[in-house]
C-alpha cells in the first residue's frame, strides 16, 4: 500500500528487536509449501505484509482506507511446541514476539500518515504447519491512510483505450504479446 509505511514499520522491528530476531522482512506474496519452507530458515522471524483494507468510512470521495498491516511471527524451536511459544533462555518465543509487537506499534504514529491500532493477534495454526514444527502468529494493525490526489477527478480525460502486455509463463520479463481495446463512449 505504502512503500514509507512498509520500511518504517520494518525498521522499527529491526531497531527494536535487534540480534533476538534472524529476520525481519516484507512478505513477498501467498503463503504455500516453498515459501514456507524458505521462511522456517530464518526462525525466528517477523515478516510484513499488507493485505490493503477496506474504504475509510463516511467519506464522499475515495480518498482513504483503513489499511491493514499484518506482522506474521514465525517461530521453530527443537524442544517442540512450547518453547516455540514461550521460548527460553536460548531463544524468543512467539508469544514474547506478539507481546513486544504490540507495545511497540499499538498507538504509535507514523509521521504524516496516522496513528496504528491493534485489531487482533491470531493463532493461525493448522496440522500443515504443525507437521513442520513452527508455531505462527499474526498480529494485525489498523491504520488509516489517506491519498492525496495531485489532480482533479474533473480535470480527466475520459478512459477510452487499454493497454496490456503479456508475459506468458514461464514468466522472464519479456512481453510475449500486447494488446489494446478501444473502450466505447
């Protein structure tokens, strides 16, 4: 949604947790096997994303939403489920995690955008990730954020063609074909 939102929020965790976490980073997309595979590497772990949000309410104009910013903390740990979650002398738990994340963003203000609420922390275990031996949170906050528009809706031309390119999978950032549609009036 906001690319100074998104290193903000990363650089604080980063400042904020320090040595005790092996990577704080942005989600690069969906969630499926190989990317958790690759993210268990890291445990423990805070990985960022933000899956947008709905319209900010009341307004005439679309002009905001109330985005969502969701941190997915990723924790492994070899004497099993608890100390996954609770961690111990040796290396932080999730829920010691969820705890300072929430301390750390719940009211804060992000300069020029607004001020982030908590809205949940969620378990979101399942067997599939049980079967793997991580433990995963996610700790979401709301922040509204609001868009100003360099230029006047009524200044606009109409919509009248679209352009695409294609790159066909496999995906190697060449453009496999184009196309444009003149739209009616």
């Amino acid at each position: 949604m906001d690319g100074l939102v998104e290193d903000h929020l990363i650089d604080k965790v980063k400042a904020h947790f320090g040595r005790t976490l092996r990577l704080v980073a942005a989600l690069p997309g969906e969630w499926d096997d190989e990317m958790l595979k690759k993210l268990l590497l890291n445990a423990p772990a805070v990985y960022l994303a933000c899956p947008g949000g709905p319209r900010t309410p009341g307004e005439s104009d679309l002009v905001g939403i109330n985005s969502r910013w969701l941190f997915y903390v990723i924790t492994t740990h070899a004497g099993g489920e608890a100390q996954r979650r609770r961690g111990d002398a040796l290396q932080i738990g999730a829920w010691e995690i969820c705890r300072r994340l929430v301390v750390l963003f719940h009211n804060h203000t992000i300069p020029d955008v607004g001020t982030m609420d908590l809205a949940s922390i969620d378990n979101l275990y399942n067997g599939s990730i049980e079967n793997k031996g991580v433990t995963l949170y996610g700790v979401r906050f709301e922040l509204p954020i609001h868009f100003d528009a360099d230029i006047s809706l009524a200044t606009l031309d109409d919509f009248e063609t679209f352009h695409v390119d294609f790159d066909l999978e496999p995906a190697d950032g060449n453009i496999d074909g184009q196309t444009d549609i003149d739209l009616p009036q």
